[in-house]
C-alpha cells in the first residue's frame, strides 16, 4: 500500500530529524522522496531504493511496507517500545511540530483497549497543545484527564511513566509562573521516584527518569535564584551518569551548570560548560539544541563586548 510506505516513510524521516533532501542524497532524488511520502503511484521505489531508504532511517523494510507482524512479531510492547524511542529523540531536540505530525498519525490509527498506550498519547497531545498552540488550559485539562486513565496495578511501567506526566505538567505550571504548585508536584515525583529506586535495581529508564527530574528541580532553583544549589544538584547528576556510562541529559546538564555560573559571574566556567554542552549535542546531532545554545552563546558575546566597550 503506497500510502502506508509513505506515511511511514515520512514519519521515519522526521523522527531522524532528516530533510526529504538529506534522505534522497546519495540514494534517490528529492522528487521521488516527495512523491513516495505522498503515497501516490507515479513513484513506486524499486526493493534497492527502499532497502537502502530503510537502512538510512535504521527501520527495517518489512516495517516500512506496514507488515507490523514481520517487523515485531506479536508483540505489542514492542511496537510501543520502538514508538517510544523515536518520540523520545524527537524531544531531546524540543522538535514539537515534529512530535505533532507523530501524536496525530497515532491517535488517528489508535484501534486498541491499552490504556497504558492511550495514557501516553493523551499526555503528548498535551504537550503538542501546550508547546505548539500555547495553550494552557487546554494542555492542562488533557494532561489531568491523562492523570486519571486507570492504567491497572502499579508496576514500575505504570508509576514510571505516571512520573513522567506529572514531570510535564509542573513544567506547565512553573512556566505559568504558579511555582508552587510546580515545586509540590515535583516533590512528588521525587517521592515516588525514591520509592521505585527502594524497590528496582537501577537501569537506564530509572537513570533517564532520574536525570529529568534533576532537570525539572534546577529549573525551579533557577527562578528561585539558588545557583549554587544548581551546581551541587547537576555535579553530583553528572557524577552518577558517568558511573553508568550514560548521555541521556549529559549537554543538558552542562548547559544548566553553564548558566548557573554565568548568573554568578564566573565566566570562564560559563564559557567551559557552554563548549562541554555544545560538543555533546553535536555528538548526538541534536540540531535544534545545538543552534539554541550556539545562539545565546553569541548574544552573551554580544552583551561582554558591549560592556568592554563602555569602559
């Protein structure tokens, strides 16, 4: 069916991050690209093309053709797994108009009664809302409603991902500058999260878990004007994903230690951190993150040459 080979096709791309050009190169071209993902049949791409489209979008062929069975066998979680991965690469880079177009296709083709899955989707969709349509309350209602699916017995999956959504929403709330209300419900993750760690054996989604909520509470340190508090919070973070051989976070974590000491007026540390954070997003193609933060790093240039000036 061509028009699940290209809505596959594109969905693939994006979640690499990839132009249709970039795709094209070396394999096809840009037109072809184009007319695949259209699912019309003026383009049907030859077994090479696709095999050669597949291993550029590390997917498997029989996936791309929309053959679920041959690609995961019988096993739902697996899908979802592999669903979860690419979205998880699409926030790293804060890509939601990416994550939009994702959610969308999702909850379109949702035939299933897993209210764990629909848990998930329903707590995208209000990240889409709040960081693509601005809109809180809307975001904020989805996000509780999210909150509520009975998703059965707590398990690590379930108080993981339940974790996850709270995470999200006190960063609504933070950014609707209601900082109480953020910091109670982070407070509660933490303690849900100290509860897991009591009960499982570290793993890389326990580390992963851990270091956004490390994120989220230097976020609130940072309006709350604790930089030092920062520093220690984020050293000791780092010193913890080194012990497990772990990037998840890693530019994040130098960026926050970064501008923190810009705050306290240590420059030479701010300017070392600012370098460690962009090496590590380019090392992960984080495109978006790395302009982000190449860009206020030309500012804060800006701004200290200006100030060299009017002495």
């Amino acid at each position: 069916n061509n028009k699940i080979l290209g809505a596959r096709i594109k969905k693939a791309r994006l979640a690499k991050g990839l132009t249709q050009a970039k795709l094209a190169e070396g394999i096809c071209t840009q037109a072809q690209i184009s007319n695949i993902e259209k699912g019309t049949n003026n383009d049907n791409p030859s077994s090479h093309t696709l095999f050669l489209l597949s291993e550029k979008l590390d997917t498997s062929m029989s996936y791309l053709y929309g053959q679920d069975n041959a690609f995961h066998g019988n096993v739902q979680d697996v899908e979802f797994d592999e669903l979860r991965g690419i979205i998880n690469r699409i926030k790293s880079r804060r890509d939601y108009e990416t994550l939009n177009y994702i959610i969308k296709h999702e909850l379109e083709n949702f035939n299933n009664t897993d209210e764990f899955f629909n848990q998930y989707l329903q707590w995208h969709k209000a990240l889409v809302v709040y960081y693509v349509e601005h809109n809180f309350e809307k975001a904020e209602s989805l996000i509780l409603n999210a909150l509520n699916i009975n998703v059965g017995e707590e398990s690590l999956r379930t108080t993981t991902q339940k974790i996850r959504v709270k995470m999200s929403y006190s960063n609504f709330l933070m950014n609707q500058e209601r900082h109480d209300e953020a910091k109670a419900l982070l407070d509660e993750c933490m303690s849900d999260y100290d509860e897991l760690i009591q009960n499982n054996s570290m793993s890389f989604e326990l580390l992963e878990l851990h270091n956004y909520l490390i994120l989220n509470l230097s976020n609130i340190y940072f309006n709350q004007q604790k930089y030092e508090e920062i520093l220690e919070l984020i050293s000791k973070a780092i010193e913890q994903s080194h012990k497990y051989n772990s990037m998840v976070s890693l530019g994040d974590f130098y960026y926050q230690i970064a501008l923190a000491n810009k705050r306290l007026n240590h420059l030479e540390l701010y300017f070392m951190n600012v370098e460690k954070a962009l090496t590590i997003f380019d090392l992960q193609r984080n495109d978006q993150m790395y302009m982000f933060v190449s860009k206020k790093l030309e500012l804060t240039n800006k701004e200290l040459e200006l100030l060299t000036v009017s002495k």
